[in-house]
C-alpha cells in the first residue's frame, strides 16, 4: 500500500509507486485493519504538512492583495513560518490550520483506502484503480474544500 509520501509525485504526473501486496500477505492483515492504517497514514501525512501550506496559502494571499511584508512572498513566506516558530500555541490552535489539515487528511486517507480497495478487489484493472483512485481524492478535496470555504 503507498502511504502518501508519494501524493505529489503521482499528482503531477510522476511515476505510481503502488506496488500491490501478494495475496497470503493480505490474508494476514484484516480489511478494517488496513483501512485504519490508510486512514491514520494520510491524517499523520496532512497534518505534517498543513502547517507548511497554510505559510504559503497565507503569504500567496498577502501577495495578491498587495499587504505582503516588504512586498516579497517570500519575505511572507518567512513571516508565516516564523509565527510557528515564536508562537506555536497560538499557531497551532489556529482553527484554520485544522480546517487546512482537515481538507488534506480527507484527500490523502481516500486515495489510501483507493488503494486498499483496489488492492483486495481481485482482478481490478490499474486504469479502473486509477480513474477510481482520481474520483474518490477530487470528490474529497472538492467537498471538504467547499466545506473549509464556506466555514
């Protein structure tokens, strides 16, 4: 199972890394097993990483509007990623961060539980899993997406 290390690389058109397991290994895990892993493996992986894009999401945003710190994105790049660093109480108990986090553990934990599914499902073809794989992660990252907006 790919555990979303890989996420961007696939996304952007790189080489899949999904390798399946044989299948007396599957016969060792249970299925609801597996989809507690992919689940915590993309909630693990989005939380790691929301803290990074909420700093570029809010310096892209500043830039745009023309109120970036000495009119640089990277100078608000800088700005953002400091506020974790001096003030990671209050950065962390943003409740934008865990909207962003939140957005990302939905899109990452379905195109893990796309690949369980795949994975268990005898004789599915890679572009099936793949078309099934790109539904399932638009559908999430849409939906939690709109939801984060309009909250």
């Amino acid at each position: 199972m790919v555990f979303h290390s890989k996420l961007a690389s696939r996304a952007m058109g790189g080489p899949s890394s999904f390798v399946p397991r044989r299948p007396d290994q599957l016969d060792e895990i249970p299925a609801l097993v597996d989809a507690f892993v992919a689940i915590a493996s993309g909630t693990a992986a989005a939380v790691a990483v929301a803290p990074f894009l909420m700093c570029v999401d809010r310096a892209v945003v500043a830039a745009a509007a023309g109120t970036a710190p000495g009119g640089s994105l990277f100078r608000a790049i800088a700005v953002n990623a400091g506020e974790f660093v001096k003030f990671p109480r209050v950065a962390f108990s943003q409740k934008s961060l865990w909207m962003v986090a939140g957005v990302y553990a939905s899109t990452f934990a379905a195109a893990n539980l796309s690949d369980v599914a795949s994975e268990r499902t005898p004789g599915v073809d890679p572009g099936v899993h793949a078309g099934g794989k790109f539904v399932a992660t638009t559908g999430a990252n849409m939906a939690c997406g709109v939801m984060k907006d309009v909250a």
